[in-house]
C-alpha cells in the first residue's frame, strides 16, 4: 500500500494489480469508514481474487495536477473504463471519477437507494449505508463477474463502421 503522503496527490493506489492475470476491474474508494471496511477484506482479496485494483480517490482537483505519468499509472484510460465506486459521499460528489455509463450501477454509495440514513452507531450507520467489508465484498464480486457483460455493453455503444 502507498504511503498515506500520497494522499497530497490527489489519489493513490492502495492495492495494484497481481501480475500475469487477467484484470478485473478497478475500485475506486474515498472515505475513512469505506477504506476502513475494505482493510479488513483485502486479505481475502489478495489471497483468493478477484485481480482488482484499489485506488482512494481523495481529491480529483489535486489529482488533476499531478503529471500525466502519475495519473496513467494510478487510473489509464483502460482504467477509468473499467472501475466501480465504493464512497462515503453521494455518488453525484464523486462525478469526477466517474467516466463510463455502468460506473454508477456497480458502485456502493449512501444514497444507493435515494434514500436518507435513519442513523443508529457507527456499525449500524455503515452497514444501511450498505458500505460495510460484507457489502463491499459482495459489491466488488458482482463487479467482477459481470466484466464480460460490462464490456460487451461498452463494445455495443460504438457507432458501426
């Protein structure tokens, strides 16, 4: 995991690709409870799949000043098409990070249902948010499931020749 002074980049990888295996897809993560339920499940994901990679995404402005280089290695072009979200905020707040037409119906937000959280403890708040480890995982192996699906659909939207 990068260092937590990458942060002042705007966004940082937390968890890159295994080499020689087909990439699954990019999740794309911001906020300390949403980052704090995936610590807990990334052991699984590193040990039993799926091939992602995880990227907090903390500021899309600081990011955006940061040399080409750096943004291609943190999210390439065939990145950004192939990401979900997992973020504390409403999906809407994370539309920078958004860039392909399937990002929001993979991704995990509060507002998943357009609806206000009725509140309770931090557990209670996390898990009707639908961002606990337990969602997050369930969430990221849909994801990765339907890549094929997703990627046919992109496919599908290009005019004919």
């Amino acid at each position: 995991m990068a260092s937590h002074f990458e942060s002042a980049k705007g966004a940082y990888i937390i968890k890159n690709y295994k080499e020689n295996m087909p990439k699954d897809g990019v999740v794309i993560v911001r906020g300390t409870s949403v980052i704090n339920e995936l610590i807990k499940i990334l052991p699984k994901i590193n040990s039993h799949g799926p091939n992602i990679k995880i990227v907090a995404a903390l500021s899309s402005t600081l990011f955006k000043m940061q040399s080409h280089e750096y943004q291609d290695n943190i999210l390439s072009k065939k990145d950004w098409f192939n990401s979900m979200i997992i973020t504390n905020t409403s999906l809407k707040n994370m539309g920078n990070w958004i860039k392909n037409p399937l990002t929001k119906e993979y991704s995990l937000s509060p507002d998943w249902d357009n609806q206000w959280r009725f509140g309770g403890n931090l557990e209670e708040v996390i898990d009707e948010s639908h961002l606990s480890s337990d969602w997050q995982m369930k969430a990221i192996n849909k994801f990765c499931d339907e890549k094929n699906k997703r990627h046919q659909f992109l496919k599908n939207m290009l005019p004919d020749k």
